[in-house]
C-alpha cells in the first residue's frame, strides 16, 4: 500500500500521524504508468493465452503481507498438472502456522487493540531464512527452479536472489515490491510520490502499531465502509463472493520491523538472474506508478539485464479474476 511516510519512532508525532504512516506499509492485503515503462521489454498481457514451452520447472511462491501459501492454490494446482513441482512457502507464523488473536476469534475490539503477538519479532532474515530454505531443497530435486513472489513476497525473492543466485533459473515479481537503492525497503518504496497513489487502511488498523510491533487489520469487521476499502485495495475486479473468499485466507497481523528490512538487489547476485515483472495496473495496493519506478530503477542497475514485462492494465492488486492468464504466463517463462 502507499503510505505518506517511513515509520516514525516512538517517541515520534501524534498517535493519528503515526497510524497514517504506518498504514502504508500494509502493502499486500495485495502498480504503474509511465516511469520507465517504455525502457523495458513489454507485453500486453490481457486477453492473451501465452503458449508454454514445456515442464519439469520448479516454481518456489512466496506470498505477501498478511496471507499465506494458500493464496498460490489456483494457479500452483495448475502448474502441477502442467507438469511441475510446486512449493507455496507459508513464511513464520503465517498460513499453517499463523497466529491467531484470541479477540479476533470473539471480535472483542477492544482487546483486539491490545492483544500482544508474537509477530511482532519476526523480521525479514526470518522471511529470507524461511524462503532459501525452500530453494536449497528445491534445488537438490535438479529441475531449474524458478522463485515467484507476490507483493511483499518481492523484498523475499530480492534477497534470496542475492543470497543463491546461482540456485536460480529465473525470478518473477507479481505486483511485488522490489526494491532499489533509493528505495530499499517496502517502507521507503511506499513512502515515495508513486507509492503514495495507493490506498492505505489508516482508519482501519486496530490498536497502536508502535505498541504492538505489528499492523493489525480486523478482516472479519462487520462495517460496510471498511468492507468496501477493503476490496478496492485489494481485488475491485473481483465478484463480492471471491472477496469474501479472500478475506477469509488473510491473517491480522504483519511485523513493522520486517517493513522496515533492506531488499535491494545487487548487480553482481540478483541482476545477473533473468527477471520478469507482472505488472496490475489496477492495483490499489502497489501503485502502478510506483511499479513502474521500481521496474525502471532495477533496469538502470543492470541495463544489460532488464525485467521482462507483461502487462494487465485492467488488474487488480491479486491479478486477473482468471488465474490462467498468470499461469500460462508462468509456464511459459524463457530460462
């Protein structure tokens, strides 16, 4: 999501400054135009079926903020009957694993805001850790293995692609965040101009992040008006039903400390990888603009080596209604 700012410390502005910047950083409930667009090699990617050349991939996925592996369940099925290996990480305390507060099961608000979690001490060498593990063991399998992340999944397959470059066949970005050097954290990437064309949840977070050490969102509420920012943030394009369906795979809360970690790629690691870029423009989450920017100063990093990007202008922040068009696109990745 956009967000005005970096987080501020604790000792910093009123507690409604605060949430209004923090917000910002919930970038994956989970692009752009014109920045650097035209400097990369782009496709239209809506309405086409993009043909496959062929199996025997593995693809390691890496969901974003405040879900889990389960979000990959369409489109990984698919890729399995494609013919390839599969592995959607759960990152700690996340999907099978994921914390639960007490006072979300009895939506009492109030405790709500206060309930500690353990969430909070997670940082992002937790999420690297988590992610190179998978591909390590990916690897030992002999299959090109191939590292998809989505939003925040991005700041992942950064710094794993920096950690084992040469474990990797190729890296793909959906909607994802991936930092530069001007911007080298989800923080600073969602605190820029472009950054700031998202929506962010500043209403709708629950309790004092500084306080807790997560961003806490209530995705069972019952407000009509927090439903429908929601959902424009995060699938518009969607029907109210796979809305609903979505909400119930998303988990409270996410670590502000993990927001603030370094993700940049480094030329010599990450940019010697072959890249691609889905890019939303839609996306209410990730601004296309600001995708556009991070495309654009990724591909100054290594002009030799650009992103490949396929573009839905007509998308949302979890893509196309019709996952097909991501896995075909998948498929078809050139190693």
């Amino acid at each position: 999501m956009g967000i005005p700012g970096p987080v501020p410390p604790a000792t910093g502005p009123s507690r409604r400054h605060t949430l209004r910047r923090l917000a910002t950083t919930a970038g994956g409930a989970a692009l752009a135009v014109g920045f650097g667009a035209q400097a990369a090699r782009a496709t239209d990617a809506d309405g086409t079926k993009g043909g496959g050349i062929g199996g025997g991939r593995t693809y390691v996925l890496v969901h974003g903020t405040h879900s889990a592996g389960a979000f990959w369940s369409a489109i990984g099925r698919e890729l399995a009957l494609r013919g390839h290996r599969v592995v959607a990480v759960d990152q700690p305390l996340h999907g099978t694993e994921r914390f639960v507060p007490k006072a979300y099961q009895t939506q009492d608000l109030a405790a709500l805001a206060t309930e500690p979690s353990p969430v909070a001490a997670l940082t992002l060498d937790d999420f690297e850790r988590r992610v190179t593990n998978a591909v390590r063991r990916a690897a030992r399998l002999g299959a090109p293995v191939v590292l998809v992340g989505h939003s925040m999944g991005g700041l992942s397959v950064s710094r794993v692609a920096n950690a084992v470059p040469e474990l990797l066949a190729h890296i793909c970005y959906m909607a994802a965040f991936c930092p530069s050097r001007s911007m080298p954290s989800l923080n600073a990437c969602a605190a820029s101009p472009e950054g700031q064309r998202a929506i962010s949840p500043v209403d709708q977070v629950i309790g004092d992040p500084e306080k807790l050490g997560v961003l806490r969102l209530n995705w069972r509420t019952s407000s009509r008006r927090d439903l429908a920012l929601f959902k424009e943030m995060i699938c518009a394009d969607h029907t109210d039903e796979a809305f609903l369906r979505v909400l119930e795979g998303m988990q409270t809360d996410e670590s502000l400390t993990a927001y603030e970690g370094r993700a940049v790629g480094r030329a010599g690691t990450w940019g010697r990888i072959p890249r691609t870029y889905l890019r939303f423009g839609k996306d209410r989450t990730i601004a296309a603009e600001l995708q556009d920017r991070m495309i654009a100063e990724a591909d100054e990093l290594t002009p030799d080596n650009r992103f490949t990007v396929h573009n839905f202008p007509r998308s949302g922040h979890l893509g196309p209604p019709d996952t097909a068009r991501v896995t075909d696109l998948l498929h078809g990745l050139v190693l």
